[in-house]
C-alpha cells in the first residue's frame, strides 16, 4: 500500500505542476523530447559509474518524464498510465511464451529469435525497425548487428569479422591515398567519410563478438583521457606552465608521467 501510495502521491505532484507552474503548462511531448533524451543519458552516465545513488535519482527523474507524457496523453484524450502499465505488461506476456505459454527454449539466443519471430507476426515490416533512428550511431550500429543476427545473419567467428576489419582499413587508406592525390575534393572526402563508417562498423561488430559493449569502452577510454588530460593541465598549473606554451614533446613527456602515476 506504501508503494501505491506514494506513486499516486507523484502523480497528485505532477497534476499541481500541471495546473500551477509556468514551466510545466507550456511542456508538450516535443517540449520533452530533448530533455527526455538528457535524463536517459544522465541515467546511463550513473549506471557506467556503479553510482547506485545516481542510478536512484536518475530513474527517478526519467519516471517523472513517464508521467508527463501519460499526463499530457490524458489531456488530449489518447491514453493515462493505466493504459501504458496494461500495454507493457500485456507485450511482457506475449513476448515471453517460454514463461507464460508451452514454447520450450534452451539459452538466452532462442529468446531472443523468438523475440524477433514474435514482432513480426505482430506487424513488423522489419527485424530492424525497432532499432531507433534517433539512437547514438555506435550503439546503434550494435543494436542493428544484434537485431541481424535474430535471423541468421551473422558472421561465424571473429576471426572472420578480424579479416573484415583489416579490408575496411585498407579500403579507407586507398581513398585517403586518392583524397590526397587530388586535394581533397567533396566527392572524394565523402568516400573517405564512407570507408570510415564501415571501419568502424566492422570494429563495433568484433567488439560484440568478443562480448564488448563498444560504446561502454569508448566511454571509458572517453573518461581515461579527460582525466589524464586534466591532470596534465593541473601538473602544468603546478609548475607556472600553460600546455599552449609547451612544445609538443613536452607535452609528450608530462603525459607519460601521468599515465605512470595513474
């Protein structure tokens, strides 16, 4: 009773906002849009961090975003929360017949083809179409990778998806070898752009193979070179110095001081 206490509570704060502060009034589902987006990223920022303290005030507030748009929904006559609770839970039995139903699976990929198999059925056009468009490029390009696998279409070692790499590389260095050869002119460089879009899809394609979550390494080799930058910036300080007045061999040497110290 507690619980749904204090989720009606919410939902009673929310409806005063609604009514009362200048700010909540005006919000509309594209309003929120952005913001939306802000707090899942504040959320993952949190969840890449173990910061559990983080986590609970992040899903508070993505809750919060939950609500808004099943408030303003309601406004217009489309749907409340009720509606939303009752479609999830309706879709998680569905979607778990291995649970719910007689379908007999074995690991966690039949799951996920079933899954799949399941979405279809539902009206689907596409195994792709639930990867959204508007999803960062890298995990996107992950997602879409998984979402092909569901059907069979998928390399069968990464050794193979390794030999893929390497022929991206080399096809992104003959078009910079040509870009070079004449100047860079803007059909050349959008074919170099192009060759380095499939480099780095093939690189998130072994990363998955070899159980890696490209976009977690990348934020942690993101974090690695603030804070080691940083700390150059701060030993510079130290000793009367700005990096903009150093050489970059000095610069060289402070960060391998770092990078020992670290």
């Amino acid at each position: 009773m507690q619980d749904f206490h204090s989720f009606s509570r919410l939902q009673e704060i929310l409806d005063d906002l609604r009514e009362k502060c200048p700010w909540d009034k005006k919000q509309t589902i594209h309003s929120l849009r952005q913001l939306t987006l802000e707090e899942c990223h504040e959320l993952a920022d949190a969840v890449a961090a173990d910061d559990w303290n983080g986590i609970k005030e992040e899903l508070g507030d993505v809750l919060l975003h939950v609500l808004f748009y099943a408030k303003i929904a309601k406004e217009e006559s489309r749907f409340d929360i009720q509606d939303v609770i009752e479609a999830i839970r309706a879709k998680l039995i569905h979607r778990h017949p291995h649970i719910y139903g007689d379908v007999k699976v074995e690991n966690e990929e039949e799951v996920k083809r079933n899954w799949e198999k399941l979405k279809l059925k539902e009206g689907k056009t596409s195994v792709l179409s639930g990867v959204p468009r508007s999803l960062p490029p890298l995990i996107q390009a992950m997602r879409l990778q998984e979402k092909a696998k569901q059907v069979g279409f998928e390399w069968e070692n990464k050794e193979q998806v390794w030999k893929k790499v390497e022929e991206e590389m080399n096809e992104l260095l003959e078009e910079v070898k040509l870009s070079d050869a004449v100047d860079r002119v803007p059909a050349q460089h959008i074919r170099v752009e192009e060759e380095m879009g499939d480099l780095l899809f093939s690189i998130v394609n072994y990363a998955r193979f070899l159980g890696i979550d490209p976009d977690q390494a990348l934020a942690r080799t993101n974090t690695k070179f603030l804070n080691r930058f940083q700390s150059m910036e701060s030993i510079a300080a130290s000793r009367s110095k700005s990096l903009t007045d150093m050489t970059l061999a000095e610069m060289d040497a402070m960060w391998d001081e770092v990078k020992r110290s670290h």
